[in-house]
C-alpha cells in the first residue's frame, strides 16, 4: 500500500445518517487535496458482494480547472 496524501476530513453533516443513506459529504484537508468531496454509493449489481463507492470533487475553489495538470 503506498499512502498517497495525509491529511484531516471534517463531515459538512451528520457522518452516520450520511454513510447510512450513501451520501457523504465532506471537506480535505490534505497536503494534495482538499475542500469539499461527495462520496456516494452506487446501486450494485445483482449477486454482488462489495459495496461500490464513487468519490466525487465538489465545486469549489479547490477544484482544478479542465486544462490543469494532473495531481501527482
């Protein structure tokens, strides 16, 4: 395993309602990413075993612009 950022995350709501309906939303505060990320739970398919999340950027004025470069 290789430990990509470290860093704190703040829930913007309650984390357990969140993770209990599959939407968490939260902020980074990492040395690579930070402000506000959605997590959120993908309808899996049938006989699935694992749960499938997606992590999604939220609009803000941490997010890159289409023509930056990738975060390394």
């Amino acid at each position: 395993m290789i430990v990509w950022d470290r860093g704190t995350w703040t829930p913007l709501h309650d984390a357990h309602k969140g993770y209990a309906k599959g939407h968490l939303e939260f902020e980074l505060h990492g040395e690579k990413l930070g402000g506000r990320w959605h997590l959120v739970r993908m309808h899996g398919k049938p006989r699935e075993k694992r749960e499938n999340w997606l992590l999604i950027k939220g609009d803000d004025e941490f997010a890159r612009s289409e023509g930056e470069p990738d975060i390394s």
